[in-house]
C-alpha cells in the first residue's frame, strides 16, 4: 500500500510529463512561454506572476501581510513532499503498480519520499483547517480554493494534499513559467497522431472483447470489424463508458464488481462555454494576457462562493501568443464556467424540442460569459462580434463524450491505477490517479503503456 501511495503522489507531482511523453517519442511541440496571467474580479485587476517572487509582491503591495506569512509557511511545510517527488520521472511509472523500475534506478529519490509526512498522501484538509496548518486569512482561502478548483474540479481541502504541495512548489519557483502549444491544443495531438502513425481517428469503439470467460482481452470492435490486440488494450474513455463498452461480454465477478464501482464514480459539475470571434481593429493587444481567471461574483467568501454557481470563469486569449490563430484583424477567444455549471439544468432540453427555449436558456447562462469578455476587451466588446457559439453542457457532453458533461470524476472517486481485473485491459486518462489535467493523463498514458512491456525493457526506454 506504502509503494502504491508513493506512486500516486510520484504521478502528481510530475507536472512535465506531456513534454517527456514527446520527448521519449521523439516528437516536438513549439511551446511559447509565458509568465502571468490576469485576475478580474478581485478587486483591482491584477496580474499572477510565475516565478519566486511576483505573488509574494502582490500580497506585500496589496498589504495582506498574514495572507503573506501562512502563505510562505504553507510553501515551507510543504516543500520537501513536493521536491523529492518532482525529482523522480514519470517513465519510471507502471499502472501496475509494479515497484521494481524504482527500486532499482530511483533509490535514493525513493528514501527522500520515504522520509515525508505520510500525511501528504491524503487531501488538502489537514494542512487548510489543521490539525497540520490552518489558513485563517480569508483571502488566502479563497485563493487557494480557486487554485484547486481549476486543478482538480473541488475546493482546496478535498483536493489532493500532494497535488496542491507540487502547484505551490511549481508555481512559484525560479524560472517557473507556464507552456502555450503554439497552433492550440490541436497541435499537441497532431504531433502525436504525426509520430505515431496508423491513427485512426473520429472511430467509435463499440465494445472492447473478452477472451472466453472474461479473464483475457482480445481486442476491439470498430465499425463491425473486431481489431486483435497484439499486447493489450489501453482505454482512456471516462470511467463511465467502461460498463456500456464491455455489455455483451462474459464477465467474472471480479470485473462485474469492478464495473459496478466505475459507473458510481462520482463527478464534478459541467461546463457552459462561449467561443468568440471579435474584430481586433483599435485593441491595444500588448495590454491584454494570454489568459485570465475572472470572478464574476468576487473571490472573497466561503468555499461555496469561490467555486459556486457561474463565479468562476475562465477567459483564454491566445492570439496574444499567437496571432495566426484568427484571420488578420481579429481575434478569437473562449470564456468557460470551468466545471460550476449544473447538468441538472439542461437535462430536460435532450433530444430537441422546443429549440426557442434552449437557445433562450443558452443566452441567459451565458450572460456572464460576456461580462468576463467585456471586463478583459472592453465595454465595446459585443458590437465587435464576427462570430459567437455558446455550448451548454449538453454542447460539452455530446462533443467530449464525457457523462453528464463532467469535467471528470472527483479526487475521492479516481482509481488508484490503470490495472484492471482483465489480463491485457489497462485504462489511464482523468478517471485514473492524479485525474483531471493534460499533465495527469500523460502520465497515467504513459503508467499504461509501461505497463505493458517488462520492467526491463520499461528501463531501457529512459
Ligand atoms: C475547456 C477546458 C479547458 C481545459 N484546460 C486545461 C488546461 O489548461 N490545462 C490542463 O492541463 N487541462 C485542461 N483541461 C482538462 C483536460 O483537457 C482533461 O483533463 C484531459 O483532456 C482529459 O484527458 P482524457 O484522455 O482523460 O479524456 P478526454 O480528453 O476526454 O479523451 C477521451 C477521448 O475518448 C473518446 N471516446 C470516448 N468513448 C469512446 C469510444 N467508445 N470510442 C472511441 N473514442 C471514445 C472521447 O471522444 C475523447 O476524445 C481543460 C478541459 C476543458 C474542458
């Protein structure tokens, strides 16, 4: 149990692992760095500096000197757990959990982990609301639960402790900066599907088959067509589509009681988005930030206020970092409720029907989408409008394939590894340990594959 916790927290804390995963296959991404992001909302707008300094400088010029001192005091206790692990590399990963890779070539990493508070495995709680530390400045709070909240999808406290310990470590390090994939997201896939080879993409998979008697995989059916797996099957649909992908098949009690677990998984709210094209004529775009953080309600209240209902909002800027991504003269931008939108909602709207009342609906929800667009743009905002989408959580659910719209399951409800009770059948992506993240699911890609080949050759690949 020791060394599956130890994992778990090796995999939080190895937020490079897109990079090494390319790396390793001998791919590249052009990533454009860049330092700060913007808050809105919060007073004063303000810039979040990366690095040792900047967010200590807003505290002191903000004058919130006992946010300052629990804030370095968090960053102190919390620093070994999150050091010792980041020196330890993702590839050295199994979803088997299998110990050996780090035995033999990550010992001395292995007693620096071994020396932490065990306390680190669990959430963030003990360390917000004691017995470990507590935070009594409310706007530290409040800052620290937004912080989860757009990692994992809960507040701080429910938050992994590990997960949280390797944000404040990173975050505010020397040199710490965050990486924008020139070209978009997309362009990260691309290079995969480049360097991969024989992709096949927009292809339902519409059952993963047993062997007789359910112990062994044998492959996948695709439009009819059953495709043999020469090594194994690896899944990273959500945790929800699992049951539904193995229906037909002959189960053992083993894989019917882990099913059962999989469809209760529980999960985070869902999303609302707005998708802008605006005319850029006039912007003054050195002043605008590649991404803000925009508190619609303020960030100041108790954890049901931070992530509450519509209150957090996230506006991404990209054409500040690269312009070619819109035509000349303007610029696209995405403003989303990030995981605080209620399903529960939209549900009733499924399947069409009164098309006036959806669209309705949609334009009422998203009105404070557009305030966060006019806080960042301007007042002028709307009347440069070439092109708008808003997607409901429907909208997100349909698109991602994701149940209910969810951003993912919750901390409490991931699954420890990849490994199932199907020999040959391993799954990664946010359902597994760390979770939500392009950094996690990597990771937990990467425990996969590892996972199966042997241990020796897993060592010969790093
Ligand atoms: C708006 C938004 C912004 C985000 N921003 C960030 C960010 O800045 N940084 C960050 O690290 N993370 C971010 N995230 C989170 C991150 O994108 C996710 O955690 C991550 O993509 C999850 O990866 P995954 O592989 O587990 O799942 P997914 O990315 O959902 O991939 C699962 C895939 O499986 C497919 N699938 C499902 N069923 C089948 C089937 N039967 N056959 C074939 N295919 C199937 C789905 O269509 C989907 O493409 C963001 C998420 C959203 C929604």
């Amino acid at each position: 149990m020791a060394i599956l916790l130890l994992l778990a927290l090796i995999m939080t804390s190895s937020s490079w692992a897109p990079g090494l995963v390319l790396d390793i296959c001998g791919l590249s991404v052009d990533w454009v760095p860049y330092e700060s992001w913007g808050v809105l909302g919060d007073g004063e707008p303000w810039d979040l500096r990366l690095g040792l300094t900047g967010f200590r400088d807003h505290l002191i010029s903000t004058g919130r000197t006992r946010a300052l001192e629990e804030f370095d005091e968090l960053r102190r206790i919390t620093l070994g757990l999150a050091e010792s692990a980041s020196k330890i590399p993702a590839m050295a990963m199994r979803s088997d959990s299998n110990p050996v890779p780090l035995f033999l070539r990550h010992l001395p990493e292995l007693f620096g982990l071994l020396s932490q508070p065990d306390q680190g495995m669990g959430p963030f709680g003990p360390y917000m609301n004691g017995p470990i530390f507590e935070v009594t400045d409310p706007w530290l709070r409040s800052w620290l639960d937004a912080l989860a909240f757009s990692l994992s999808g809960v507040e701080a406290a429910d938050t992994p402790a590990s997960a949280m310990a390797y944000v404040l470590f990173d975050m505010h390090r020397e040199g710490g900066t965050l990486d924008y994939p020139r070209g978009g997201m997309g362009s990260i896939v691309d290079e995969l599907v480049r360097g991969i080879g024989g992709v096949e993409l927009r292809k339902k998979v519409d059952e993963i088959v047993l062997e007789e008697g359910g112990e062994r995989v044998e492959g996948v059916m695709v439009g009819g067509q059953l495709v043999r797996a020469k090594e194994g099957v690896i899944c990273n649909a959500p945790i929800w589509e699992l049951p539904g992908l193995l229906e037909g098949q002959t189960k053992t009690e083993e894989l019917s009681d882990f099913l059962e677990v999989a469809k209760a998984t529980p999960f985070t709210r869902s999303y609302l988005h707005l998708h802008v094209v605006l005319n850029s004529t006039g912007l003054d775009m050195s002043s605008l930030r590649p991404h803000y953080t925009v508190f619609d309600k303020g960030l100041v209240g108790d954890s049901e206020h931070v992530v509450g209902d519509s209150n957090m909002i996230a506006v991404s800027n990209p054409c500040v970092l690269d312009p070619d991504l819109s035509e000349d003269g303007t610029i696209m931008m995405h403003a989303y409720c990030c995981g605080n939108e209620d399903y529960d909602i939209w549900e009733g709207w499924q399947g069409g029907g009164d098309r006036v009342g959806y669209e309705a609906l949609k334009r009422e929800r998203a009105e404070c989408l557009w305030r966060s667009i006019e806080k960042v743009v301007g007042e002028d905002a709307r009347s440069r409008v070439v092109a708008e989408y808003i997607g409901s959580p429907l909208t997100h659910r349909r698109f991602l394939t994701r149940h209910k719209g969810t951003y993912g399951a919750t901390p409490s409800g991931l699954l420890k590894n990849g490994d199932t009770p199907v020999e040959g059948l391993v799954l990664c992506g946010d359902s597994v340990f760390p979770g939500i993240g392009v950094p996690s699911v990597a990771l937990t890609g990467a425990a996969a594959a590892n996972g199966l080949v042997t241990w020796w050759k897993q060592l010969q690949s790093y």
